[in-house]
C-alpha cells in the first residue's frame, strides 16, 4: 500500500550512502562529526559536498581552516561515530573521548582516523546556503583508501570491510549485497526483464533447491525411520 509521508521524510529515504565522519582542525585543535549529507558534485575536478547545519562547529571550524577530512567507517566504528554525533565539539575534545586514533593528512589540516576504510581531504572552494543548513563545496586534494575495502570501487566482499551508512535516529546498516546488473533490450527497445543467461540460471538455481529440498526430505525420513528403530531396541 502506498502512504502518503511528511515532505521531512526526502531526507532520510535518501539517507543511505556511506555516514562521513568529518574532521576538521584549527589553531591546533581538531574536531570531528559524522555527517550523512554527502554527495559527489564534479569529476573533473574532482568536487564533493557536504551539508552541515551552521550551529555545528564543524561549520565555523571548515570556515576557518579553510578545509575539511571525510573519513569513511566501517561497522566497526559505530559507537564512535554516534557518540561524536552526540555532542558538539565547541567545549568538548570528542576526538580524545572517543579514543579514536588519529594519523597525520597528506595535505590538509585536519587529521584523519585510523581504522575507516577511505579518506577524502578537501580544500573549501564554495559555502552555499540551503534553507537550514549550508552545502560546503570541497576540492577533492587528496584521496586514500584500505585496500581491503575499495578498488576502483566499494569491494562489498566482506562485512568489516564495507562501508556504514545511517538510516536515521540510532540506526546504521553496513552497504552490502552487490549487485551485477547488464540490461538487454527487444527489437522494439523495450527493456528485457530477464535474459536468456538470467532465466537458464534461474531455472538452474530452483532445480537445485528443489533436489537439496527432495534429498532433506528422504535424509529427515530415514532419520526418523533410526530413531524410531532404536526406540523399540531400548531395554529398560
Ligand atoms: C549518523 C549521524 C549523521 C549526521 N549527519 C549530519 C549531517 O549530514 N549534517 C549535519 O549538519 N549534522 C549531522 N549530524 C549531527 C552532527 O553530527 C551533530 O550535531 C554533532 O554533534 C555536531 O558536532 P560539532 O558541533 O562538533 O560539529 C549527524 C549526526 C549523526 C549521529
């Protein structure tokens, strides 16, 4: 059934790509907030978004500095990035109460965190008000990566390894279970649902869960003819 939902809903059925902690440092003091709202802008050159509310203080402290970090964490950086997104950093050192471990950047201020599975360092280019909240515009300087987790794009081959992403209040998921997708058209354009390839597979996969379900069938059959056996040889 579809329902109708409060306009504010936009933003969390948007929600899921990776969750960015974001760093930021100034006069020597560091800083970091998990920020949903990124977005890629331009590829050449290469430019990201990200929208943050002008209370933080991650906004002034990108303002100051000039620049700002996205760190990108895996599954195993959750409580840290709720627990940063918990508090603001104005009169806190979040970074030292999260026990987050920081390595040095390659060229921005702002530190980066040991453990997330990318890094993106960006030059401020542009501040853009957007009703409430304010897209900072980053010149993508610098990008790193684990190899474990990213090639060219996200591996998704193992859980620890995969991005987090943030579906809204104290909930998160790991990006996972890829999908390989090559679309085929008819003479007349429209879209093929299902490939000769895809429908040969299918009929496959079910001929097989059939036969694993038939062979349980007589293994359970056979067990129960055992057990019944040893009931009647139990000598009390
Ligand atoms: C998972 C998560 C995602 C968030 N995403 C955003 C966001 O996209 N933009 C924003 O302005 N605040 C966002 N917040 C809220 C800030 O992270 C939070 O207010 C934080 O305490 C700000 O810290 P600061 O004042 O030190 O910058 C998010 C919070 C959480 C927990």
């Amino acid at each position: 059934m579809r329902r109708l939902c409060d306009p504010a809903d936009a933003r969390r059925m948007l929600n899921p790509g990776p969750v960015a902690i974001v760093t930021t440092s100034w006069r020597g003091i560091a800083n970091a907030a998990p920020i949903a709202w990124c977005a890629p802008l331009s590829m050449q050159p290469p430019m990201v978004g990200i929208v943050v509310h002008p209370n933080r203080h991650t906004a002034d402290m990108i303002r100051f500095s000039d620049g700002f970090a996205i760190n990108i964490p895996g599954p195993s950086l959750v409580k840290q990035t709720a627990f940063l997104g918990s508090l603001s950093g104005l009169n806190n050192n979040k970074l030292e109460s999260s026990g987050l471990t920081l390595f040095n950047p390659l060229a921005v201020d702002a530190p980066l965190i040991e453990g997330c599975l990318a890094w993106i360092e960006c030059q401020l280019q542009d501040v853009v008000r957007m009703g409430d909240h304010s897209l900072f515009v980053g010149n993508v300087v610098k990008v790193q990566a684990d190899d474990e987790a990213y090639a060219q794009q996200w591996l998704l081959t193992d859980r620890e390894h995969s991005p987090l992403t943030f579906i809204g209040g104290t909930r998160y998921a790991v990006i996972g279970d890829p999908i390989d997708t090559t679309i085929e058209v008819d003479v007349s354009g429209a879209l093929v649902l299902e490939t000769v390839e895809e429908r040969e597979r299918r009929e496959e996969d079910e001929g097989q869960a059939r036969e694993q379900e038939r062979l349980e069938g007589q293994e359970g059959l056979a067990q129960k003819k055992r057990a019944e056996e040893q009931d009647h040889r139990t000598v009390f």
